[in-house]
C-alpha cells in the first residue's frame, strides 16, 4: 500500500491539492521526520511554500540537515486544530482538524538562490519585515541551510463535522455537540437536534472559556 493512502478511516483522506497548500500556508512549524544512525527523530522546523516547493532552513550544523544534504529522505507533517467534537462518550470525542504530510528528499537550495529563499521565509514568519531589516552578511549566509522539495508525495486527512454516537448514547441526555478553536475561539455548537433541555455541562463551557481554564492537565482519575 502507498504510504500516502489512510489505512483508518478512508473517508477522511482528500486529494484536494489547493486544500494542502491552505494548511501549509497557514502554518509557520512542520515537523521533519527522518531516519538517524541512532534511529528515528523528529524535529520541528520552520516552513515556507512557494508554489510547488516546500522550504526548510537552519544551521549548517544541524544534524538532520546535514543527513538530509547527503540524500535523506524525510516525512513533514503539519496540523491545524480546528476545535474539540465533544461526544456523549469519550470514546467517540474526538479532534476536528487538518493534517497532511509530504513526502520526499529535500535539495540545498542554489547558492544563487538562498538569499532570496531566506527571503521567502522571513515574509512567511513576519510579511513585510524584509523591507525593514539588513541584508545577511556573507558569514551569516555561510551558517545557514535552506532546503527546498517538490510536493509531489503528499496525504492530506480532514476530521470534521459532528459526533457519531452510538444510537444509545443519542437516545441518552448528554450533551453534545463542538467547541471552535481556530476559526472562532471558545464558540460552543449543540449538535444538531439535541433537545434544548440539554444544557451545555460545566467542563465543556470551561474549555470554551479559555484553555487556560483547563491548562492543570486532567483530573486524577483513580480519585472519581
């Protein structure tokens, strides 16, 4: 099987390529997977699309880079959150979100070309800012690495909509329904056609009210 093709829930895979490059252009951090010597690592890196290239930089002397210029090969994932589907039962709450991946090998990009890569990068983290700042200097330049791939090998998954339930829990007077995170921070949805005798329970309007409400981690379950 490719590894581009969803092995769990199918019907959440898109091949929508414009939907791709929304959630790469929205996002600042993708986290780089690749193959060491002493196993698999993960890092996080800043990322930049122009076009049909993804680009990565850091430090000359970046490890993963560094096996990345020799031929490595590597897995860039990135997420967007959208909110939490809050079910009647915690097996079928979930996350609503976007996730894709890309797959391949990234390239040095030219030397003639890096300037105008760290460029890229700059307007993507702070749009505006190269016109305010000075150029790099040549030692600058030197210490750092940009690398571009093609996105060619690319799976995109969307978790959206509401909470399936199981008929009992439906039948059930819980509530349920999502709360917004990106869109509209804090916004609680009922699901549709919950009994408006249903009311909103208290850690749901919690998690609405702000992540901070809830930002002491969970409850010590063995206590309940």
């Amino acid at each position: 099987m490719e590894r581009t093709q969803l092995t769990r829930e199918r019907h959440r895979a898109s091949r929508d390529r414009r939907a791709l490059y929304r959630l790469l252009d929205a996002q600042i951090v993708g986290h780089v997977g690749v193959t060491t010597s002493h196993g698999p690592l993960v890092v996080p890196t800043a990322i930049a699309r122009v076009g049909d290239q993804l680009l990565l930089h850091g430090s000359v002397a970046s490890g993963w880079m560094r096996l990345v210029k020799k031929g490595a090969a590597v897995a860039i994932e990135v997420t967007q959150v959208d909110g939490i589907i809050v079910a009647r039962s915690s097996f079928a709450s979930s996350i609503r979100y976007e996730s894709g991946v890309v797959f391949g090998t990234p390239e040095p990009v030219a030397e003639a070309d890096k300037l105008w890569a760290l460029r890229v990068i700059t307007e993507k983290l702070i749009p505006g800012r190269s016109r305010e700042i000075r150029l790099p200097t040549a030692k600058e330049l030197a210490q750092t690495m940009v690398l571009t791939m093609e996105i060619e090998e690319w799976s995109l998954k969307v978790s959206e909509g509401w909470p399936e339930d199981a008929p009992d829990d439906v039948a059930s007077d819980k509530w349920a329904g999502v709360v917004l995170h990106q869109q509209a921070p804090g916004l609680i949805c009922d699901m549709p056609g919950l009994p408006a005798t249903i009311a909103v329970p208290p850690s749901v309007r919690a998690l609405a009210a702000g992540w901070d409400s809830v930002s002491q981690g969970p409850p010590d379950l063995r206590s309940m």
